[in-house]
C-alpha cells in the first residue's frame, strides 16, 4: 500500500500519463505495481481520470451544441418511396422495399413432379424453410439469361434470389424469384415517377405502375398487387 502523503501528492498531482511509462502499457517498473497489481486500481490514474472529465469546455463548445439542438427538427419527407432496384434479362424494374423480406445468394432449385415448369419454378430452402421459388421471367415474358457454368439452375454470377411477402388476411403470401442483377436499395420521390404509357413496349409495362429514370436507364416500378395475384393466378390456372 501507498502511505497517506504519497496517494494525496498523486491525486493532487499525478505524473503525466505515468501508465503508459512505468506502468502496465509501459516497462512496468513502477513500485506501486506490486500493492495495485494493475494501473487501473491506482488512485494516479483516477485522479487522471478525472481530471479529465471534469475539465473545462472548449470555448463555444455549449454555444455550439445549444444552437444545434435548438434547430426545428426536419419533418420527415412523406413523397418518397424506398425501392429495390434490379435486373432481368435487359429491363431494370423495382419493387418497395416494404415486401422485400431479403436478398440472398442462389440456392439449389427442386423442381416439383409435375408441377415445376412456366412460373412456378419449384422450390427452395430458405433459412432451413422450404419456399415456393417463382419465374418472374416467365410472368413477364424476358427470356432467362443462359448460366455460365452450365448449370441451369445457377445462373449469372451476378444472379440474386430475392425473398418478397404480402401480408394477406388470411396467411402470409410469399415467394422467391431469382433476378440476374440486384442494384441495391434507392429513394425515389413522387415527382420522379410518371405514367406507363399504354404504347409501352416495356416487357412488365402490365405489370408496373410507373416508370423512373435511374442512372440514365428507365426503370419500371412494379405493382406489388399485380404481382402477387399475377403469380396466384398463373399458378392457379
């Protein structure tokens, strides 16, 4: 143990950053090691320790954080979208993000005896749950890119599964398809949006309920809904 006199010369003065010297980040010769076994159980680097935190602010230091909370919070933009940006074959559409449940590298594909084909592709395993994996290809009419390694079910190196879901009344409707490119999430505000021309000749135009411009490329915004039931539907059928 440290007498009296020495720990009230310590806390009153400590040497500067003694520690990183003669103590347990530095050559560990300090004397006061064997009582303390470490630094931080020393009063010099308490009293350190607070005399740091106890120091003055920085001039304009409380004028400048007083000035910034004073600020009117920004109200929050209530014209944009968030959107899922992606690729099939040639067209770029998107999808809100508020069906996207996540994007996730290609899995084995298990067709279904007579059932796989057209848009119901097979099925996957998702997280160790086997999901319904749909062609969205087949439902908008894009021939699906030829694989690289051969394998039909692998696709380009860029190729995705995205996992989307509609929240139904009655179960949950979810589904997975494999996109050849994912560009990532992006904002999209109400005035960038304009209207699917009926002359379209965009292979979702029946599908997508605007288009945008993103990075000089036309984007279609698909329509969740028509989706969806787009998928039901075919399946169905």
């Amino acid at each position: 143990m440290i007498d009296q006199r020495h720990e009230s010369t310590a806390v009153e003065a400590p040497m500067p950053e003694c520690w990183r010297r003669i103590g347990v980040a530095g050559d560990r010769s300090c004397p006061e090691l064997e009582a303390f076994i470490h630094c931080r159980n020393c009063p010099v680097l308490a009293a350190a320790a607070r005399t740091f935190f106890d120091r003055g602010a920085p001039a304009g230091y409380l004028d400048d954080w007083r000035a910034i909370l004073e600020e009117p919070t920004a109200a929050p933009a209530t014209d944009t979208t968030s959107v899922l940006v992606f690729r099939i074959g040639g067209e770029w559409l998107a999808l809100p993000t508020a069906v996207l449940v996540e994007v996730t590298p290609l899995r084995t594909l298990h067709r279904l005896p007579h059932r796989s084909g057209g848009v119901l592709a097979g099925i996957v395993n998702i997280r160790g749950q086997l999901q319904l994996s749909a062609s969205l290809h087949d439902l908008i009419g894009i021939a699906e890119e030829s694989s690289a390694g051969g394998d039909a079910t692998l696709g380009p190196a860029t190729a995705r599964l995205l996992v989307v879901e509609r929240a139904a009344a009655e179960a949950a409707d979810r589904w997975v398809f494999g996109v050849d490119e994912v560009a990532g999430v992006h904002r999209v505000t109400k005035g960038m949006l304009r209207a699917v021309p009926s002359t379209v000749g965009h292979a979702g135009g029946r599908l997508s309920s605007a288009l945008f411009a993103w990075q000089d490329r036309t984007v279609a915004l698909l329509d969740e809904a028509r989706v969806f039931d787009g998928l039901r539907d075919r399946i169905a059928g």
